[in-house]
C-alpha cells in the first residue's frame, strides 16, 4: 500500500485543524484523526473516535473501500454551554485500500475511544521469497 | 493557553468576559491552524456545578493527573503514548501525542473535595460543585 493505493475516497472538504467537517443532515460531521499501518500481514487503521461507543460505530468494507462511522450523542444537554474550544459531531471517513484484503478476516476493536481495524492481506500479495534451485 | 482572568466584581459581567476570553481563543487557533493548548475543553454550567469535558481518546486515568490549585485553578497533566510497531511502515500519523500540561482559570469557585472526574470513551468529564455561596440564591420579597 503506498501513497497512491491508499488515498482516502473523499478529499474534497475544507480542512479546519486537520479535521475534515462537512455539514449532513443537520449536525456536523468530523473525519476522524487516523494512524495508518501497514506490514507484510495486514494493513492496521487506528481512528481517534472519542465519545463513540460500540453500539454506534459502523465499519464497512466494500468495492476496496472502508468506511467507518461513529455516532456521537450531544452532551450535556441539561446544562448551559458556556463555551469552547471544539465542536462535537458523528465521525466519518472513507478510505480506498489498494491491496487484496481477506474481508472474511478483517477485525476491529474499540477501546477508550480508539477503534483499531486489522484488515489481513490475502495470501497472494503476501510477498514470497522464491527459492532458486541450483543443481 | 487561556490567559488568566482579573477578578471581576459584577457577575454578569464576569460570564461576558468568559464568553469573549473562550470565542477569542477559539478564532486565534483558527486563524493558525491548529491547537495551541491541548487537550482543548469545553465547558458548561448550571446553578449548582461546572462541567469541563476534554476529548483524550486512547488514555486511561492513569496516565492523567488533574489538579486544582486554591479555589479556581484547574490544571490537566498527562501523556499520549503513540504506538511503536518494530517492523512495517506508517502511512500516517495524524493522532496527537506526547506529554502535555495545561492550566485554566474557573469562571467560578469550586469545591474542590466533591469534584468528580470519569474518563469513558476516551471522553474526560470533570463535574465541579460550585462552593455555597457563589450559587443564586432566591430573595423574598416581603410585601
């Protein structure tokens, strides 16, 4: 997977603190902060969701492309917001994964707001040392 | 870095020079395009607490420490680990790490034995009593 495999989908939007927020519905959707991995095995995706818990995440991997999505409740609500410092929303984002990835294998973990999806390579862009018989 | 607040003598005067102080620090981090404290909070009040949320995804409590000093002073020490990998390649790496510190002035005084924190969800929560007597008192009014 290099720069050009794994391009997100989507990079249209504006940019604010390294942030993609496009408005959907009626809230704010944030593009979550990621960190990306990759070895001969698998590709790991690390996506800071802060506030998301399992029950209102979404990972999909279809046509080569992954998209996660969490829900965020608002906050607070009972009280008087006296101001901020950053805005709360769902989070969304999309990549295109160039390499064959073995769907039926592919894991996801969600802890303290950090989801972790493995997505396991198929054998066969596994690179493989062909060994050279000699006589 | 939130700059310190003068003690101010009128209440409703003071909760404006909150408002300004919070919007003017919010449009200079934009104007720069980015951060300049981490981890930016958020705040909200009612008659009986202050509540101050900041998104730490990734951290447990026990890489945090919260202080509060005197009456008012609120200050968040921790440490963002980032993941090492021995062998592979990073594509990105867009999540924040590293150690930070930060202190803000409360718009109110606070109890400091009754403050509660809970971290879940990568979410910190800190519910703050305000102390007796800065809440509204109701005053009867004889006729």
């Amino acid at each position: 997977m290099n720069e050009v495999l794994c391009k997100e989908a989507k990079t249209k939007e504006a940019k604010t603190n390294g942030n993609v927020a496009e408005f959907t519905r009626e809230k704010v959707t944030f593009s979550p902060l990621v960190d990306i991995w990759e070895d001969q095995q698998e590709i790991v995706l690390i996506a800071d969701m802060p506030g998301v818990d399992e029950h209102h995440l979404d990972i999909e991997f279809e046509n080569r492309q992954l998209t996660i999505q969490g829900r965020v409740e608002k906050r607070h609500p009972e009280l008087t917001f006296l101001g901020g410092e950053y805005e709360t929303g769902d989070f969304h984002r999309t990549f295109a994964i160039g390499d064959a990835i073995d769907v039926a294998r592919i894991s996801a973990e969600l802890k303290n707001g950090v989801l972790t999806v493995h997505l396991p390579k198929v054998e066969a862009v596994k690179p493989r040392k062909i060994p050279i018989k000699t006589e | 870095m939130l700059t310190r607040w003068q003690p101010f003598p009128n209440w409703a005067n003071e909760l404006n020079r909150v408002h300004k102080e919070l919007n003017r620090m919010f449009e200079r981090q934009n104007e720069q395009g980015g951060w300049k404290a981490f981890p930016p909070m958020n705040i909200w009040q009612d008659d009986n607490q202050l509540v101050i949320e900041a998104e730490l995804p990734g951290m447990a409590m026990e890489d945090l420490e919260i202080l509060i000093d005197g009456e008012n002073r609120l200050t968040l020490k921790g440490q963002r680990q980032q993941k090492q990998m021995e062998s592979g390649t990073w594509h990105r790496r867009e999540r924040i790490h590293g150690e930070f510190r930060r202190s803000i002035d409360l718009p109110s005084v606070i109890d400091a034995d009754r403050v509660e924190a809970t971290l879940k969800h990568g979410l910190l929560t800190i519910v703050m009593p305000k102390r007796d007597e800065v809440k509204p008192r109701k005053i009867e009014v004889r006729g």
